[in-house]
C-alpha cells in the first residue's frame, strides 16, 4: 500500500481493500489505542472548486468528535467525503474504518460497511409514515437497532408512528432522522447540524438524545454551528479553516481557549 503521506487517488490500485490483509488496518493514530476511523489526506471537489484540501484525522472507537469551523471551512464537505457521496467527488487520499478502504466504495457500499451519514436536510421521505421511513431503512441488511428500540429512545416517535414523517415539526423530523439512520447497523454516525433551525428546547432534546447514544460508544463525528453545544458533547475537536486541520485536539482545550474560538469559530 501507498506511503499514508502521499495522495492515493481515490479507488486507484493502490487504494484497494486487498492492499492490506484483514486485521491489519493502517494507523497513524498517536494515542494507545489503534485508530478506527482514518481519514488520510483527502481532497475534494465540486466541480473545479477545491473544497477538501489535504484533510487528515484519526478516531479511536466510541470517540465522538466535533469537527468545527466557520461557514465555507469544507466541514460538511469532508462528511460528504467520508459517507462517499458523489458530491464532492474524492480525488485523492484514503478513508478507513474499522479496517476496510471506504475511498474505493461507492456511497452504498460505504452503508453497508457501517457509515450512517444523517444529513442537514434530514430527507424524510414524502408520504410514509414515521414508521414506514423507519421499515424502508431495514428493507435490505445490515440491520441495526428495532424499530421498538428508536421508539424507546425517541417516545415521542412511537406516539406519532401512523403519522406522515414530513408533517412533523423540526425537531420531530430530526429524531426520525436519527432513529433511521440508527436503524441500519452503524459503525460511524455522521451528524450534520443536527441542531439546525430548532428551537433552544429542541436542541436540549436532541442533546440529551446524543448523550444516550454516546453512553452506548458509538463513533461519532459532529459537524455543528452550535459549536459549544457540540464541545461539551464530544471528546475532541478538529478545526477546519479553508479546507484544512488547523487544530485536532480535545474538546476541553477548545472551551478553555478564547482566543482559538475567536480565531476560527467566531464566538
């Protein structure tokens, strides 16, 4: 396999699963633990704009990290990138998790691995119900949580189970977001804004939500404006400024910094 330093195009030979053998997965981590997650200079496109500029991290499991930056910093970009969407297309760089090469699948297949990407725009679909969003999710393996288990953690979804998920209100719509993507078998959780556009008390319900799901040790990275909301939830924080790492560390130096949080969150 490609020196983890240099940039491997994206499903190129050198980027095949095959490259290394099971149990064997590459680890740049610095920590005791071997990482599970690995993301490894990546770059990424719309078109001609260069959006992901040589991004690279490592999550050890049940991590949860906030991936901050101002508004244009590439933070939604790089989840895109890591749930292989079309958009960005990855041009260079190697993703990893839990020893399989996700830069050489397509966004499906990355599914399938165990990356449960919740998007901004939740994208409930238009005339199913709660509980009819939530089957589809579970029409094809691998299964994760039972839909009575999203019901447990969010009661509220169990209540309006007959009703249409795209007429339920803002914060509604996000926990069946949530509870959908939990619904399939998730080894990475990718949140984007999940606090987008909701009221304070929503967010407080999300957050305690989130909390639940990190007791459970699920890897999880969180991409939020709300960045002191999602510091006091995650372990660590990366910073992202046009593109790139300017800061990886823990969540704690990030509160503790008034002027890192000036200089690359605003607040």
């Amino acid at each position: 396999m490609a020196d983890a330093k240099t940039p491997v195009m994206a499903g190129s030979e050198t980027g095949k699963p095959g490259d290394a053998a099971p149990g064997q997965q590459p680890t740049r981590s610095a920590g005791s633990q071997p990482a599970y997650f690995s993301c490894w200079d990546i770059h990424a496109y719309y078109g001609e704009s260069y959006i992901v500029q040589g991004v690279s991290f490592d999550i050890r499991e049940g991590e949860i990290v906030a991936l901050l930056g101002r508004n244009g910093a590439g933070k939604t970009s790089t989840l895109r990138a890591i749930a292989r969407v079309d958009d960005p297309a990855l041009k260079a760089g190697e993703i990893w998790l839990d020893h399989q090469a996700l830069h050489s699948m397509k966004v499906s297949q990355a599914a399938q691995n165990g990356v449960g990407l919740v998007p901004e725009d939740r994208r409930i679909i238009a005339g199913l119900t709660v509980e009819e969003n939530l089957k589809l999710a579970q029409i094809a393996p691998p299964i994760g949580w039972s839909i009575e288990r999203v019901y447990d953690l969010f009661p509220r979804l169990g209540e309006r189970r007959k009703q249409e998920g795209t007429t339920l209100s803002g914060g509604e719509q996000q926990m069946l977001a949530i509870g959908r993507t939990l619904a399939r078998d998730v080894k990475l959780l990718l949140l984007d804004e999940p606090y987008e556009g909701l009221a304070p008390v929503i967010v407080q319900e999300i957050e305690k939500t989130l909390e639940q799901i990190k007791a459970l040790g699920m890897t999880t990275i969180i991409v939020e404006q709300n960045a002191i909301a999602a510091l006091h939830l995650a372990d660590r924080a990366i910073i992202l400024d046009m593109g790139q790492v300017v800061f990886d560390g823990t969540a704690q130096d990030v509160l503790d910094s008034a002027e890192l949080r000036q200089q690359y969150l605003a607040i």
